[in-house]
C-alpha cells in the first residue's frame, strides 16, 4: 500500500464551504464531474444518490460554494421568474416528499425549469427508488441526469484520515492508518468520528498516536 502521506498527494482538492478539502477520486469523480458541468446541463436537474457517509452533503457544499445554490424552501409556493433562475438544492429528497408531498416538488420543479434555474437533488436512493406515483413528477425525475457516489475505497478513505489528522496537526505513522483502515466502517463520516477519538485519547494520555493507542479506541483489545 502506498503510504497515505503520498496517497493524499494523487487526490484532487475541492474547497467546501465548511472550509474542508474535498477529495476528488474514482467513488465520486462522476458526480464531481456533472457538478464542474454546470451550469451546461442538459436538463434543469442533476441527481446525486450514495450510501450514507460518502460525502454527498459535502458535495452539495462545494455546489453551494461554486453556484450560489441555496437550500429549496418546497414549504413556500413557487413563483417563476427571476427569483428561481437561480441553483437549488433539496438534500434528502424523500424526506422532502414525505413532508410536503410531491405536488410541491413537482411545482417547484416546474417553476425553477421556466425561470431556467437548476436543482441539485440528493438522496440515498436514485430517482428510480423513491417510489414516485405522481406521473408529471416521475416523468420529470425519470428524464434528470443522474450520477452515483460509491462508498470510498481504501485509498480515499486513507487519505481522508491522513487530511483529517494533518487538520488536528497530528502525524501518524502509515502502520497506524493501515491498521485502521480494514477494521473501521466504510464512511467519511466514520473516519471524523475515529479521528476524534484518536485525538481526545492521545490527549488525555498525553502520548502519540500509535497501532496499540487505535487498537484501544477501535475496541480491538
């Protein structure tokens, strides 16, 4: 395995609005992709679905923070017109049909596509999932481009970790990372929590962070 400290140099960095580094790999270089395309794409929607944890909030930040894209208020009623032209974003999109129905997104669909604006729609499950009875609505979903996140693979998630520690300026070793990396789960949001811990437990003992410190945190013995 390469070592992290040389891994995270092959990655692409995309600032988010958090102030986070984005890391651009194969698991979710297709959605980076459509998101550099905007705002040429090919219909007024673009959605993006992945496992939880694998960075598909983080990715609708750097939309955010390329396109000006604000979070879609499907509560009020949509008007077309220059106030929609803008970007969009709905971050769990089923949730948002269990809470308003989707005739509302189907209006509010309707009016951001006639005031030539655009929607980011983010779920777990792709369109063809979300179990839409509405034939408008589901026509509309049907024609949106879509793009999949996987779940990170060993080299994105180790530089991660490695980022993630650089960012508590703390240095580990690649033993450390390589021992970590097949026992943790499999998410972003898995590899903040682990590094939390690492941190609050070296701290607290005032040592370094090492196999036998992780061995420890990751319940390992």
């Amino acid at each position: 395995m390469t070592a992290p400290e040389q891994l995270i140099l092959e990655f692409e960095h995309r600032s988010a609005l958090s102030g986070e580094d984005f890391l651009v790999a194969e698991p979710n270089r297709r959605a980076v992709d459509w998101i550099d395309r905007w705002p040429e794409w090919p219909g007024p929607a673009l959605c993006v679905h992945g496992p939880e944890g694998c960075g598909k909030t983080h990715l609708a930040a750097v939309f955010g923070e390329a396109s000006g894209a604000k979070p879609a208020d499907l509560g009020a009623q949509p008007v077309p017109g220059p106030a929609l032209a803008g970007a969009w974003i709905i971050d769990g999109v089923r949730g948002a049909l269990a809470r308003y129905g989707e005739e509302r997104l189907l209006h509010f669909y309707n009016a951001v596509a006639e005031s030539g604006g655009s929607m980011l729609l983010i779920d777990r499950e792709p369109p063809a999932r979300w179990m839409v009875a509405l034939p408008d609505l589901r026509s509309r979903l049907n024609a949106a481009s879509v793009a999949e996140i996987e779940a990170p693979d060993d080299g994105l998630l180790a530089a991660v970790l490695v980022k993630l520690l650089a960012d508590r300026q703390l240095k580990v070793s690649t033993a450390v990372v390589e021992y970590v990396l097949p026992r943790m789960e499999r998410s972003f949001a898995a590899a903040g929590k682990l590094v939390a811990r690492l941190d609050r437990l070296a701290l607290a003992e005032r040592r370094e962070i090492t196999v036998p410190l992780a061995r420890r945190v990751l319940g390992d013995g």
